[in-house]
C-alpha cells in the first residue's frame, strides 16, 4: 500500500460526517489553490461540486479520500502559499554603515567595522573559482564521450558551486574580497570610511562605497559629500572601475565626478591584472578633482533658469529632442518628461532649497532623484544596477554634460 493511503484511510473513517465534507472541501480548494493553475482549479471546483451533489455513498466516499490524500500529500510536499519570483531579487546579500543608503537595501552594521566583518555582512566571503569547459559528444542515451573546449573556462562560486560565467582562459579574475581589500589602507591611513558594500545577480557584480572626507555645502546648505565607488563584475559586463562619486545628502542623489565631459573613473579591462596600488595612484588625481567639480555644481546653482529653458533641458536629456522637432519625436518618455518636470517643480527632495530651485543645478537634480529612485525597473536592485552601471548612469552623464552647457 503506498504511503499516503494509510493516513488517508484514517481521516476517511475519522471525518466521514457531512459537516466535515464541508470543512475538507474548503482546505482542499485552497490547497488546490495554492499548488495548480487557474484552469486545473476551476475544474476541480466542478468536479467537486457535482460529486457533492449527487449525493450518494460512492462519490461521498470517493470525495472524502482524495480530499483527505490531496490535504496529506500537499502538506507533506511543500510550504503553503510559496509566492514569488526566485529570481526576482537581484542582491544577494548588502551591508551598511550609518544611515540607510538611497538605494534603501542591505544589513545595518555599527560603525568601523573590520574588513572581515564587512566581508562577511555583505556577502563578499566566497571565492570566484575555475573549472575547464566540457561537453559531450557521441552520446547514446544519456552515455557518450566527455570532451573539454580549452578555450573557455567556467567561473563559479566557492560556497554554492554556482555557475556565474563562461569567459575566455585570459580573463583575469577579481576576487570579492580584493574589492574590500582595496578599501583596507584607506580607511587605515587616510581617512575614507565604509558605508556600503554588496553583490547583485548573484556574484556577477559586487562592490563596495567609501567616503572619502570630502564635503561642500551649496547655498542654503545644500550638503554634497565626496565617495568612492569600486565595482567590477565575473561575466564581462563590467570592467574592474574605481569611481570617485557625489551624493546629495538631502536626497540621497548619486553623480558621477566628471571633469571637462569625462567621468573621472579608472577602468581596469579584465585582460589585464588589476594592480590596486597603480589605480590608487591614478585615482590620487581624480579625487583631487572633486573641488574644482563642485566649483562647477555652484555655478550651475546660480544660473538661473526659466520655463522655456527647463523645458527644453528635459527634452534634450530624456527625450533626446531638441528644441523645434517636439510634435516629430513622439516623446515616447513623456511619463518620464512629467515626473521629472514635477520633480523639478517642487515635488523632489530638496527641490525648495535655494540652491535648487528655478536653477540648473535643480534641473540636474530632478533628474538624478528620478533615475535614482523612481526609474520604472523591476525591483530596487533593477534601478540601483541601471543607476550606478547601466542605462541610467548613462542619462544622469547627459543629463549632467546638458547642465554644464547651460553655464558654459
């Protein structure tokens, strides 16, 4: 007898009253609810009802031992109501330092933690490993001969075994821990501190943010702080690439140090060893930047702006229109258009502030708080990849070279 007859017959004889019937037809839809289709539930439902109706002892009886089998094997089998997408969530684990980053992700940690600790907390605490490509070849059935492409290798994690990449055998390999490492004489010697740190997409990406001790205030205390963002990636879509960053602490509003129309990040192709002293060497001049680019942030806070000039702006950046060819376009980002419009209007954080408003410097807020936080994406993840490596990096860039035009 099968192990699901035996529990089945006991609940068959134990609840064989009509009352009970009632009670075993409600928990059976909702299991049959929880673990098929629309289509499967509905018929149920008929068959159920029809049985019910008949009213004789056959299909009372034949009722009574499927609902009573269908309530053991569900209840044995799976957790009820197991919602959602496994793969909607593109973090795999976060970890942060003072007050919740803009992208509102991660696990709160207290101040001046260790380089251990942060590797653990934020998920960084695996190794990227290699194994050869093989395949097989000649099969019959599921036997045939295994052969290995040298070409190519497989990068996988440590801890979960994980596929993660296919890359060619002159990839090189940046460990996650060798992102926070890069982060440890920093934070030691000069001054900078930790504030987040994280993968997405399961380990393809990860990263880690640090202050640098950098700050300025625009006029009606418009705080910016100056940070340094570390990234890289196992699947080629990311070279290895140290950023110096702002953030706009009223908004939380994140912008990439540009000077001259260039962003100031050093990329290390994965082609080559990433060398973290040499890019620290680099990035030595790059940080120094960060006064004369702000200098640049108060003169688009006092070039103030009219409607027509705003309007405009926004065309150009998110739209990609420019003045004159309006009614042509289209404007297929007119969602867009309003948002950010409202944004800069008054609605945004920080829009009211004399630095901001009916100024440029308001306009390229408007557009890095939409990007940021409100960018339509399928998650919060979704948005903060496209923000810091994607699509919208790539607008908030236009959005700021449009901005410097306007002052130039």
């Amino acid at each position: 007898m099968p192990d699901f007859l035996e529990p089945s017959l006991v609940v068959l004889l134990a609840l064989s009253s009509a009352a009970w019937s009632v009670v075993l037809l409600a928990a059976w839809l909702v299991l049959v609810w929880a673990r098929s289709s629309i289509g499967v539930f509905c018929a149920i439902i008929g068959v159920s009802t029809v049985a019910i109706h008949l009213a004789s002892p056959f299909f009372s009886q034949f009722f009574l031992f499927l609902t009573a089998r269908c309530l053991f094997s569900a209840a044995l089998s799976r957790p009820l109501f197991l919602k959602g997408n496994p793969m909607a969530h593109l973090v795999s684990q976060m970890a942060y330092v003072g007050a919740e980053p803009w992208h509102g992700l991660g696990n709160h940690l207290p101040a001046k933690q260790s380089i251990e600790v942060w590797q653990r907390e934020a998920g960084m605490d695996w190794q990227i490993k290699e194994s050869p490509v093989r395949f097989m070849a000649d099969s019959i059935g599921s036997l045939g001969s295994i052969h290995s492409f040298e070409d190519q290798k497989v990068l996988y994690r440590s801890d979960t075994k994980e596929a993660l990449s296919v890359v060619s055998q002159r990839y090189q390999v940046v460990q996650p821990r060798e992102v926070l490492e890069f982060y440890r004489d920093l934070t030691d010697v000069s001054g900078y501190e930790l504030e987040t740190a994280g993968v997405l997409k399961g380990g393809k990406k990860f990263w880690a943010l640090a202050k640098t001790g950098q700050s300025t205030a625009l006029k009606g205390n418009d705080q910016v702080n100056g940070y340094l963002l570390l990234a890289t990636s196992c699947d080629g879509s990311l070279a290895t690439t140290a950023t110096p960053t702002t953030i706009r602490v009223v908004c939380n509003n994140t912008l990439t140090i540009a000077v001259n129309g260039a962003t100031q990040a050093i990329k290390v192709p994965h082609s080559t060893r990433f060398d973290p002293q040499a890019v620290k060497q680099q990035l030595g001049i790059c940080v120094s930047q960060f006064d004369g680019f702000m200098y640049r942030m108060r003169t688009l806070a006092e070039r103030k702006v009219k409607s027509h000039e705003a309007m405009n702006y926004f065309l150009r950046v998110l739209c990609d229109v420019q003045p004159g060819n309006v009614e042509s376009a289209g404007l297929a980002n007119e969602r867009a258009l309003k948002r950010v419009q409202a944004l800069y209007d008054g609605q945004g954080k920080g829009a009211e502030l004399d630095a901001a408003k009916c100024s440029a410097w308001g306009l390229l807020n408007a557009v890095t708080e939409y990007v940021d936080h409100e960018r339509r994406a399928r998650s919060t993840e979704y948005r903060m990849d496209s923000a810091w490596f994607g699509q919208g990096a790539v607008i908030k860039q236009r959005a700021l070279d449009t901005a410097l035009q306007l002052v130039s």
